[in-house]
C-alpha cells in the first residue's frame, strides 16, 4: 500500500504538537527541525489539517500551531482522508465499470477484503496511540520532549 508524503507529513505533525504543544502553540519551523519536514511543505500541510479542524493556529509573537482536538479523537482514517489519500487498492472497487472481469471476478473480493482491512487500523489507531507508543527523550535542557531519532543536531 502506498501512504503518500503528505499524509506522514501530516500524522507526524500531529503526533510532534501531541508531544510538544501542551505549553502553548508551536512555531511550524521548531515542528519541521523536529520532525525533519521541509517547512515549505509543512506550510501545506498544516493548512490544510487546519482547514479540516485537527489544528488551530495563533499569529503573533506568541503564535504557532496547536492541536485543536484531543488526540485521542484524531483518527489516521480521518487524517487521510482529510489530506486526500484514502484509496483503494484497485479501481474497480470504487467503479465496476472499467474492468470487463468485475461481475466474475474472483480477486475482487479480497481486495475489497485488503481495503477495508487496512481502513479498519486506520480507524483505529488515533494520534494519541502513536503518541503513547514513541519513544521519547528530554532535549538538552529537559525541558521538552522530541521522539528518539528526529532530533536535530543544533
């Protein structure tokens, strides 16, 4: 299965405000040096989790990004589906009508079996399950947390 960039992108900001936005919001560039997005990128795609209600964010000195749900209410299908990526893993499942073997086809059943599988996990894993299973470690100064690996050197 195929999870296109912005999706990860998107869950992986998610998961970073989950983890660092408790004291307030977050600047986009401290989420992007965290995470290692392209803040360009990250740009997008906070706006449009924005846009779809997972987020809120602040302007001014004090601005950034914060999550505007718990994120035990943040579900990845939601997530996807918000960033434009829920497929199925063939056509056919969604329009019978462009394959000529869709009435007699065997292999359909399972695909649709392998789609609402994969939905099924989506649905239920929620950004604060992905929360609770990083790693995480103090920076330098204890003061806030950053998942094992995507520290940054400064």
């Amino acid at each position: 299965m195929y999870i296109p960039i912005k999706v990860d992108y998107g869950v992986r900001a998610l998961v970073d405000l989950a983890l660092n936005g408790a004291d307030g919001p977050v600047r986009a560039s401290e989420i992007a040096k965290r995470t290692v997005i392209p803040e360009p990128y990250l740009a997008q795609v906070l706006h449009t989790l924005n846009k779809s209600g997972f987020t809120s964010s602040q302007r001014g000195p004090r601005g950034g990004h914060f999550l505007a749900m718990e994120p035990s209410d943040i579900r990845l299908s939601r997530v996807m589906l918000s960033l434009g990526a829920m497929e199925t893993p063939v056509a056919c499942l969604t329009d019978n009508t462009i394959c000529i073997h869709s009435p007699a086809c065997a292999q359909r059943e399972v695909w649709r079996s392998v789609a609402e599988a994969v939905f099924s996990i989506l649905d239920s894993t929620t950004i604060e399950d992905l929360v609770n299973s990083t790693p995480i470690q103090p920076d330098r100064e204890g003061e806030s947390k950053f998942p094992v690996g995507l520290k940054t050197a400064v």
